[in-house]
C-alpha cells in the first residue's frame, strides 16, 4: 500500500507541474485580459491530478497500449471538459470544439515528450548492456 501511495503522489506532483504550466501557457495566449482566481485554478490543480492517475491505468499488463490509450485519451478529455463546464460561466459548443484542439495539441505535445524521454531510456539501458557484453 505504501508504495501505491508514494506513486500516486509522486504522479500527482506531476500532474502539478504540468497541468500548471500548460493552464498558464493557455491562459496567457488565450484570455485578455488574463485574470485567474483561486476557485479556478483549484480547479484545474484537481484536473491535473486525476489525469496524473489516470496514467497508471499503463500499468495494465492484461490490455495492450493501443487499447488502453483510447481510454486514457477519452477519460482524459471528459476531465478536461467537465472542469471547464464547472470553471468557465458560460461554456459553449464553440468552446468545446476549441477546447479539443487545445487538448489535441497538448496531448500530442506530452506524448511526444514521453516518447522521447522513453526512447532515451531504452538507448541507455542498451548501451550499459553493450558495454557489459564486450567487457
């Protein structure tokens, strides 16, 4: 138990990170004037946990990726829509539609970061084993 613990806060302080990064990134080419108040950014402090968490759903050893990442997308998405419902006064089918394309981006901006990061650690761990083989 200790360890899932450690590992949902570590993933929450994450989420922290990242989902405050990009809000602000969103609210400063976004809004104009921008103002933020506390009620929305615990919002989306709250969002950005849930998503953190949702990455342990690539735990899964019984799903592969590809059918876990629709899901992880989809759940994803429906946090996302569903705090800007509860943030934004009014909240549109316009706003939803711009909302995806924001989402879209940023989804692909994190995945390709994860993939690289992924592809650095694979290119390390192969050169270690390398250099152990011909030692």
């Amino acid at each position: 138990m200790t360890k899932l613990l450690k590992q949902l806060v570590h993933l929450a302080l994450i989420g922290l990170g990242v989902g405050s990064f990009f809000y602000l990134m969103t609210k400063l080419f976004l809004d104009n004037p921008t103002s933020i108040s506390r009620y929305e950014v615990s919002h989306y402090l709250i969002m950005s946990i849930f998503i953190s968490w949702y990455t342990l759903l690539f735990n899964n050893n019984k799903l592969s990726y590809y059918s876990i990442f629709p899901i992880h997308f989809t759940l994803t998405f429906i946090t996302v829509i569903l705090t800007n419902y509860l943030t934004l006064p009014i909240y549109t089918l316009t706003d939803i539609v711009q909302t995806f394309i924001i989402f879209l981006l940023i989804y692909i901006i994190i995945n390709v970061g994860i993939f690289l990061k992924n592809k650095q650690s694979i290119d390390h761990i192969n050169h270690i084993i390398t250099n152990k083989r011909d030692n």
